[in-house]
C-alpha cells in the first residue's frame, strides 16, 4: 500500500526508543514525509522526500527513512541523506547532542547509534569526525574510528572551559 503526499501527517509508533531523555521513550514517534510505503509482510516502512522523525526531544531530518519492525516493535531504523541528521536533548540542563552522516543507523533495544560516512558528532564546542562513529546513548560513550579504517583518522576537537573570574 502506498501513502502518497505525507507532509503534515504523524504516524504513532508505540515502540521504546531509549535515547534522550528518559521521558523521550514514553512519548510517541511522529514521522512526516513526502511519500511513504509500508511492506506489511516484511515489516517495513519506508519513508521518502524531507524526512522529518521526532520523538520527544529527538529529531531526524534525512531524505529517507527506514523503519525495521518485529511483532510491531521498532528494532532498526536507517535514516540517509546529504547529510542526514540527528539531535536530541540528553538531559535537562546539558547541551544538545548533534550528529550527522550519510548513513544513520538507530537500534533503540540497544541504546545504539551508528554515524557513517562523513560522519559527525558533536556537543558544545566539543567535536568528532570520521568515518564511522558509534554513540551509546544510555552510558554516553562515544567511539570513532574503525579497525581498518585505511589511514583514516578521527579528528577531534576538545575546547576548554572559560576560565572564572576572579
């Protein structure tokens, strides 16, 4: 079945995401689009065209997202773009939590983000590039860089605080 001309119309997942906020999980996950098809025997649905994923305080722009679903759960969602981005609001008071790549890979069930190809991360001043990056969102741990990364590096950049007035 195919749902053309999407734009304006939020469909409601009721599937755990665990990143962000710890309320962003309880909230439902709205999706706009330009087009969207749902294969009902493969359980996946594909969105196209200026893609926009909010749940809570997360949110996905791409210009496709795919949404893998098991027993009506999400288990993968792969969002791609030039580039396709996320961003979400860890805690109350901290800085948003921005990254982007031209493939987005997001498996709620393990806290899990993947970043790839030319990919980014970043919080405040502090900042992450490579080819691949993964974000734990649940133990907030950051890892860049691949095994066989060929000569690839990981660039960092690491601001630091403003010194207090005496």
């Amino acid at each position: 079945m195919k749902l053309s001309k999407m734009v304006g119309v939020g469909l409601i997942f009721s599937a755990r995401m665990a990143f962000g906020l710890e309320s962003d999980s309880e909230q439902p996950i709205y999706i706009d689009s330009d087009n969207a098809v749902y294969d009902e025997k493969a359980q996946i649905s594909t969105y196209t065209g200026n893609v926009v994923a909010t749940q809570g305080t997360i949110r996905i722009d791409g210009d496709k997202l795919v949404v893998y679903l098991k027993d009506g759960a999400i288990i993968k969602l792969i969002a791609t773009g030039k580039p396709s981005r996320f961003k979400q609001l860890p805690a109350v008071g901290k800085e948003e939590m921005h990254g982007e790549g031209l493939i987005n890979e997001f498996y709620p069930d393990q806290n899990l983000l993947k970043f790839m190809k030319n990919a980014s991360v970043w919080q405040g001043d502090a900042k992450q590039s490579s080819e691949y990056i993964e974000y734990d969102t649940k133990n907030s741990l950051l890892k860049a860089g691949e095994a066989q990364s060929d000569g690839k590096r990981v660039h960092s950049v690491i601001k630091p605080k403003p010194k207090q007035a005496q």
